[in-house]
C-alpha cells in the first residue's frame, strides 16, 4: 500500500506526469476589443469561405511548445502552422500572412478571444485584407468545434505516442502528421474523402492553373 503523497513524490523525481491540459491558451487581454461571432446559422461549403485558427499546448519530454494552426472550415484542411516556445502573436501573425500569401484571403476568420488573436498585430492583417472577424463566445469551445477536434486528433494520434526531446524533432513529426492528416486520412464527415481531395477539388481554377 503506498499514499497518494509518497506517489506524488515517487512520479516527481521519476519526471513522470500526467496528461492533461495545463496551459491556457485563451486568455484574454482586458484593453482589447472583442468581436462578435459571426458564424451561426451561416451556411459554409466552400474552401476559403471561413478559416479559423486557435493555439494549443503540445507535450514534449521535458516542458511544452505551442502549436499555431490556419484551419479552412468547409473542408477540414490545415493551411500553415507554427509551432513556438512561447504564447506571442508572431506565430499566429506568420501563419495568417503565409496563409492569405498561398490561398489568398478568406470571407472571415474565426479565432476565440486569446490576446494573440485580439492585439493590434493580428487584428490589423485581417482589416488590411478586408477580412470579416469572428470571435468565440467567452467559454464557447463549440464555437470552434472543428479547430477543436483538429487538436484532439493531434494529440491522441500523434504527440501522446511520442515524447518529443527537442523542439525540432516536434516540428519535424508534427509535419509529417498534419501532412498525413490532409491527404491520407479520411474525413466521415467529408464523405470519407481527404481534406486535400475537397479543398482542391472544389477549386478547378487553381487546379487548371
């Protein structure tokens, strides 16, 4: 028999921990202006219409980094990300601007109410290319579904099978996923088709091109 207490001790000096979600992402900054979400009962089925970004925590062996990702709605696609050791908007800002480089800009972007995504940085690309904002309700995880299960199975598919040892070997194993996950994995929700095959698909003209 052995005390929750001597455990505690016992997993401390071993470096063992649990799995659970310690860092917070979303905190928001009180000077900041937050905006109204835009997405209910709007109909979105076509790429590029609505994208959506959001910052998690991702486990290594030893500590955490932050993994940024552009996620386009209608078809599940991940559109550039980042991954950082720190929770600053750059990261966000970076992939936002790689993302309207590549894809152009969507209709309207939707983000929960972190400060990365309500500071003056981010907010002003998005108005320099005349995007709509959206932001989640305080709390609202649902308003953000789709971002949400991007990280689930992130997580659950990929970064709990492994304990990175360095943040390079996270980048590199976190590419070969995200690639994975838009050309090789199958959506239920998508007809059993790839996010890849729906976006570009439902773009003739860049494919033509």
């Amino acid at each position: 028999m052995v005390g929750r207490k001597h455990v505690a001790t016992l997993m401390r000096t071993l470096g063992i921990e649990a799995l659970y979600r310690k860092a917070n992402t979303s905190r928001r900054h009180p000077g900041h202006k937050v905006y109204p979400y835009r997405l209910r009962g709007l109909t979105i089925d076509r790429p590029n219409q609505v994208w959506a970004m959001d910052m998690t925590y991702i486990p290594m062996a030893r500590g955490f980094v932050y993994l940024t990702a552009v996620l386009d709605w209608a078809t599940r696609r991940v559109l550039p990300w980042r991954l950082s050791t720190n929770m600053e908007a750059d990261a966000c800002v970076d992939a936002l601007e790689e993302a309207i480089a590549k894809h152009g800009a969507p209709e309207i972007m939707n983000t929960d109410q972190g400060s990365q995504f309500t500071g003056a940085a981010f907010i002003g690309t998005l108005t320099e290319h005349h995007i709509q904002i959206s932001m989640d309700g305080k709390g609202c995880w649902r308003d953000n579904v789709f971002v949400e299960r991007l990280w689930k199975s992130i997580k659950y598919e990929e970064v709990y099978l492994h304990a990175y040892d360095s943040v390079s070997q996270a980048k590199t194993s976190l590419a070969k996923y995200i690639g994975f996950y838009n050309s090789g994995r199958p959506h239920s929700s998508l007809d059993g088709q790839t996010p890849d095959s729906v976006y570009f698909n439902l773009q003739p003209e860049k494919l033509a091109a």
